[in-house]
C-alpha cells in the first residue's frame, strides 16, 4: 500500500530522516515505486550523504536502477570511498555492471586495499570474472594474507576454480591455519570437493577441534556426507558436546541427516 512516514524515527542513537514512498512497492517479481531520501540518514554514529535512485529498482528478475553516490558515506567510524555504477546490475539471471573503486575503502577500523574488477561478474547463472587482490586486506584489527585465483568460479551451476592459500589468514584476533582446496566445488547442482584441515582453527578466543569429512557433501540438490566431529569444539568460551549425525533428514529438496547430542 501507498505510506508515508511523517517524522524521522530513531534508530539505536540515530536519527533517521523522513521518507516516503510514492507507490507501494512489489518484491519478488514485481514493481518497485520510485523514492527519495531528502536528507542523509545516520547509521550508527556516522552521517550517510544523500542520495537518489532515478528509477525503481527491481530485484528478482526485474531492472536495477542506475545511481550514484555523491560523496564517500561513512561505515562506523570510516569513510568510504566515492564510487560510481556505470550502468545497472543485474542479480539472478541479470547483467552485473562493471565498476572500479577508486580508493582502498576502510571495513570498521581498517584499510582495505584497491582492487579492480576486469570485467563484470555474474552471479547465479553467469561468469565470474578473473580478479586478483595485490595486497592483503584488514579483516577488523587483522591482517588477511595475500591470495589469488587462478581461474574465475562460477556459483549456482557453474565451475568453481582450484585456489590456494599460501599462509593461515587471521579472524578477529585469532589465526586460523593453512589449508587447501584438492578439487573445485560446485554449490548447487555441484560437486563439492574432499578438503581437510591440517590443523584445528581458531574462532573468536576459542580453538576449534580438528575434524575430515569422509566424503564431499552437497547442498541444493545434492547427497550431504556422513561426518563426524572427533572432539568437542569451543564455541565462544564456551565447550559443545561431542556428537553425531546418524541418517540424514530431507531439508528442501536435499537430505540431511538426523543427529543425537551426547552432552548438553
């Protein structure tokens, strides 16, 4: 239906501007209405610049808008880089548009180096373009390694390339150690590649117990593998029981599988 909003709401600290919509709007494969933010709204601590979208956008197998950003909008305590889209992406079975970012943007309290697309990728359907990272990104108060791919991947019914790591990445204060890929997987209608952990990894202040899988599982339409967890894994600063999946049970189209917990 067709509303407005007569005064800014707060959100958290924030206060966020007036708005309206002109139409109602249709999600899912229908329209969407044309509208405008009159005045920057504040996410969190930080002023977001104004904005306006020339045409309704729409998501799912509709038209995306063209839109710009005028001035770098700030995430947290950061500024973000002034960036342009060329021309409207398509997200499902649509056209992604090229674009170039032309300063490192900065994630929470970090630096995030450039990088530049070759080519437009496609998700769902569609290719994925080769890319490469020259230097290695902050991931919060941590430093990730330098990486590359080489081959673009494909997800939803597409190939998905061999990579490597060449050194454990960091996750918020922890490390997390070297591993590697042996086969590409596919997500979806795809096979999903055997791979282990050489070491157990890290989460949050926690060490997380080695574990195999004995067999690729499947997500989408696909078998999901027998597992078993060895130990019991560390989930916060907290201890998670040793259990087991005993058959799978059928989620969606797939089969997952039942499982029993040992301990609380």
């Amino acid at each position: 239906p067709r509303y407005t909003y007569s005064r800014p709401y707060i959100n958290g600290n924030c206060r966020v501007p007036r708005y309206k919509y002109s139409r109602p709007y249709i999600n899912g494969n229908c329209r969407v209405p044309r509208y405008t933010y009159s005045r920057p709204y504040i996410n969190g601590n930080c002023r977001v610049p104004r904005y306006t979208y020339s045409r309704p956008y729409i998501n799912g197998n509709c038209r995306v808008p063209r839109y710009t950003y005028s001035r770098p909008y700030i995430n947290g305590n950061c500024r973000v880089p002034r960036y342009t889209y060329s021309r409207p992406y398509i997200n499902g079975n649509c056209r992604v548009p090229r674009y170039t970012y032309s300063r490192p943007y900065i994630n929470g309290n970090c630096r995030v180096p450039r990088y530049t697309y070759s080519r437009p990728y496609i998700n769902g359907t569609c290719r994925v373009p080769r890319y490469t990272y020259s230097r290695p990104y902050i991931n919060g108060n941590c430093r990730v390694p330098r990486y590359t791919y080489s081959r673009p991947y494909i997800n939803g019914n597409c190939r998905v390339p061999r990579y490597t790591y060449s050194r454990p990445y960091i996750n918020g204060n922890c490390r997390v150690p070297r591993y590697t890929y042996s086969r590409p997987y596919i997500n979806g209608n795809c096979r999903v590649p055997r791979y282990t952990y050489s070491r157990p990894y890290i989460n949050g202040n926690c060490r997380v117990p080695r574990y195999t899988y004995s067999r690729p599982y499947i997500n989408g339409n696909c078998r999901v593998p027998r597992y078993t967890y060895s130990r019991p894994y560390i989930n916060g600063n907290c201890r998670v029981p040793r259990y087991t999946y005993s058959r799978p049970y059928i989620n969606g189209n797939c089969r997952v599988p039942r499982y029993t917990y040992s301990r609380p």
